[in-house]
C-alpha cells in the first residue's frame, strides 16, 4: 500500500445559507475548496468528484450534488486544487500543470478523511467522467475501509478515444524528458487538451491510466464499484462502452444519454444513483 505524509488542517467556513455552506480544507500551503450540503436523512454521505481540469460547481457535479441532497443525502463536492492555491475556477489547458494523479489522489483523500470524521459515516464515492480515475487511483493508493460503495458515471480513460489528443510520442518523450532528469515544464497533450504544459512524470501519471488499467483497476475492486454509463457518450469509444459491459455485470447503461447526462437524462441518472445508495 502506498502511504504519503501530508499535514494539514481543517477551516471551516459558515455560511447564512441554511443547505450549503463552503468549506476550506488546508493542505500544506494550499488551500482547497469544497461546497458541503447537510442531509435529512441518515444514510451514509456522498462525496461527488468532477471530471478533469474542472470544479464541483461544473454542472454535471452540481446538478447531482443538488438533487441528492433534495432527496435527503449529505453531499460534498470538493474542487481539486490541482496546484492553484484557493482555486475556484476551471483551469485552462495552457496552464503550467504542476498537479499529479497521485497528489489529485491524496486531497481526495483528505477530503473523505474530513467527511467520514464529521458525519462518523463511510463514505459513498461517486467520480464523473476523469473524476473517476482519480477515484480509482485513491482505491489502489489508500486503505478503502472509509468507503461504503463507489459510482463511477461515465468513466473515461486517457492515451486513447475520441476525444484524446496525447500519443504515444508524447508518451516516448515524457519518458526520454526522465531518463534525462529533465527538471523543466514540457509541453504535452492531454484528452481534450492539445497543448498541455507539464512535469514528464505528472503528464504520464495520468498517461498511464489507460484502458487496460482502468479495467484492471475496476476488476480489483468490482465488489464496490458500479458504472453508469449513457449510450449516446462521444468521449468514449464505443469498444469501451461494450468492453465494459462484457467483462462487468456492475454496469448501467442509460439509453441516449451523453458523456454529461443533461437535458432530461439527468433526472434518469439522479434516479439510478439513488436507487443504488438506497440498496
């Protein structure tokens, strides 16, 4: 098992708004932002990961966030710093990339720590989209004895698909960048980015998380995983959506939906959540 040692300390923050309150979460000299919404019910909390370079206020997470804790749920959706101090706000492509899988992994991995203190509950960990490699990464990084079950909503993957622009050329000289101890900031690609400025080794801890370990990573822990995916999702191969299926029987397809379940298909995916956070 992998173990880091971070210190940190927790702050948080009041709001006059009865049903959500912002949190702030110190973790060395960053500080990480979170939206905390109390439940009604007494049902283990639910934490909701945004997918990449995003926020908890992008509107797949907030939509879900929203609608669960109308249902009576405990709900937290952080913003991964991603290395930006107090970031509230999306990060753009161009951005120098200083952030990992591993330290993405590691503020999750605070925040389940935060909730499961509060709350004196495990934890239901949904991811959407990259948010849910992270997750993955932090079941393969961490102790998984904090989580009660894990909703992964279109899960995605990288070095490959429609929407990748990385290759493996950006792959041979990451690792010629290593074998050099290169110390700078390269530019790289990555998913949708196709200019994506980054240390070689952090661009490659998300490189690797490629389909093959992405299944892998599902198999290890197919007992708490269920993945639910939408048929008309064009950020995914649709091998994957079939491979997925074939190798998983903890998969749920939702006809027609797209890589972001909106329109009326998100009622259909609130739906679905809650009847598997109710089982």
């Amino acid at each position: 098992m992998l173990i880091r040692s971070i210190s940190y300390a927790f702050i948080l923050l009041i709001s006059t708004t009865a049903t959500a309150q912002p949190v702030q979460l110190k973790n060395n000299n960053l500080m990480m932002n979170a939206e905390y919404l109390e439940g009604s019910n007494n049902q283990n909390p639910v934490i909701i990961l945004h997918g990449l370079l995003q926020t908890h206020q992008f509107t797949t997470v907030n939509r879900l966030a929203t609608a669960l804790n109308e249902a009576g749920y405990t709900v937290l959706s952080p913003t991964l710093s991603l290395g930006i101090n107090n970031r509230k706000t999306s990060l753009s492509c161009e951005a120098v990339h200083t952030h990992s899988m591993d330290s993405d992994s590691d503020e999750l991995k605070l925040w389940i720590n935060w909730l499961k203190a509060k709350s004196g509950k495990d934890i239901n960990l949904i991811g959407h989209s990259a948010g849910g490699t992270t997750v993955l990464n932090y079941l393969e990084s961490y102790n998984t004895n904090l989580i009660n079950k894990v909703i992964l909503i279109s899960l995605s993957y990288y070095a490959t698909g429609p929407t990748a622009n990385e290759t493996s050329q950006h792959e041979e000289m990451a690792k010629q960048h290593i074998q050099e101890n290169s110390k700078k900031i390269h530019t790289y690609a990555l998913n949708y980015c196709r200019s994506y400025p980054s240390y070689a080794k952090n661009f490659l801890s998300y490189y690797q998380w490629n389909t093959e370990k992405v299944t892998q990573a599902v198999d290890s822990f197919r007992d708490k995983i269920t993945i639910i995916i939408g048929t008309g999702d064009k950020r995914v191969d649709s091998n994957w959506r079939k491979h997925l299926k074939n190798k998983f029987d903890n998969v749920i397809s939702i006809e027609g939906a797209n890589h972001f379940f909106d329109q009326s298909h998100e009622f259909e995916l609130t739906d679905v959540i809650e009847g598997l956070l109710e089982q």
